[in-house]
C-alpha cells in the first residue's frame, strides 16, 4: 500500500514560518493582485471615505470594529495577514510587509512613515541570492503609540500601554507599560500612574481635561 505524499505549496511553507521561494509563481501573482488594490485604496480623493473602507474591509485580515482609520497612503504585501484591533488608527504612509501575521491590539496609534516587517533573508549573500527567505510574525499590544518614522523588525512582540519614541527601530521584544526609543530600541523607562496629570512634561491638564479621565 502506498501513501501519497502532499508537498507545501510555498505560500503553506510561509505561513508555517518555513523558508520558501519569493519568486513562486502563485505568490507574485498574489503579490500584484494586491498591488492593484493597493493603488486602488491611494487612488480616489481622501474625502470618498465609505469607498476606501470598503477597499479596506475586503483587503485585511481581520478588523475588530468600523473605527479605524488608516491615512492614504498605505502599503502592505498581501493584506489578509494583518489583523487590527477596535479603534485603531495609522496616519500617512504606513507600510506593512505581512509574509507573516502580524496582529495589532486595541487603541493603537501609529504616526506617520511607520514600516513593520515580517519578512526575513539570510546574512549570506550566497543564500540570499536564491531568493529563499522565511517570515516571523510581530504583535503589537492594547494600548500602543508608535511615533513616526519607527521600523518594527521581525519577531518582534510589543506589549500592552507602550510608547515607542519616533525614529526608533525595535529588534527585540518590548515589555508592557515601557517607554522605549532609539537605534537598536532600548526600554528608558516603565510608564507609571504618577505621569498621568501631566501632557506633556512638566505641563499638568487643568481640572477640566483631568475629570474627562477619571469618570
């Protein structure tokens, strides 16, 4: 008796966080199906909102309400690995390369020129010119601000109440309630309740804004 043996398509090898072929036929075709969608969404005028929406709600993976917002322009490999939390809001020109999941908690805010990456390539330029590669996935937590022109590498976890200073590029896992910034990210301090009365600095809310937070 003899038992058929079912190979991994290459995109199954990517999900599955294996290495796989960039130049597969069926994903560079899958590649510029979304490519059109993505001129698509950057097309009509920023006011023709329920058009970009819709282009957005077929495109993602997953949305967890009808809040969110993501400003033109806007960029992503194949869409359907990218899962976004309730309210969730990126400005202009976020990019997200989604070989691998990447999910997004709720209340996040992303400032412009964002990039989050999943795909992978080998320091060997021997095997990098094969264009064999992998993915990781990244997850970014409840509650999060990452400042403008910040990269999130592969693999990359980032928890809950976190502040990610503009410019940063994060390479390793970033704990909940943690400030971070800087070239490789480093954590500068744990975000604490006594910081809550002042907007910036030394400047505290007056009585009015204050009483909004603690109803």
């Amino acid at each position: 008796m003899t038992h058929e043996i079912k190979l991994m398509t290459e995109k199954e090898k990517m999900l599955a966080g294996l290495i796989y072929s960039a130049v597969d036929e069926e994903l560079l075709k899958e590649l510029n199906e979304v490519k059109d969608i993505i001129h698509k969404y950057n097309s009509p005028l920023p006011s023709a909102s329920q058009e970009r929406f819709a282009i957005l709600k077929g495109l993602l993976g997953h949305t967890a309400d009808d809040e969110f917002i993501i400003n033109q322009p806007f960029y992503c490999d194949y869409g359907k690995q990218i899962s976004i939390g309730k309210r969730f809001f990126a400005n202009f020109n976020l990019t997200i390369l989604d070989e691998a999941p990447v999910t997004i908690g709720d209340d996040c805010f992303i400032g412009p020129n964002v990039s989050i990456y999943t795909a992978c390539h080998s320091t060997d330029p021997i095997e990098r010119n094969t264009r064999q590669e992998w993915a990781e996935p990244v997850k970014i937590g409840d509650n999060v601000w990452i400042g403008g022109n910040s990269v999130i590498c592969p693999g990359v976890t980032i928890g809950d109440n976190c502040v990610i200073g503009a410019g940063s590029v994060v390479t390793k896992d970033i704990p909940a309630w943690s400030l971070a910034a800087g070239n490789p990210a480093r954590v500068i301090r744990t975000i604490t309740d006594d910081e809550r009365k002042y907007y910036f600095k030394d400047r505290e809310f007056d009585a009015e804004a204050w009483a909004t937070f603690n109803k």
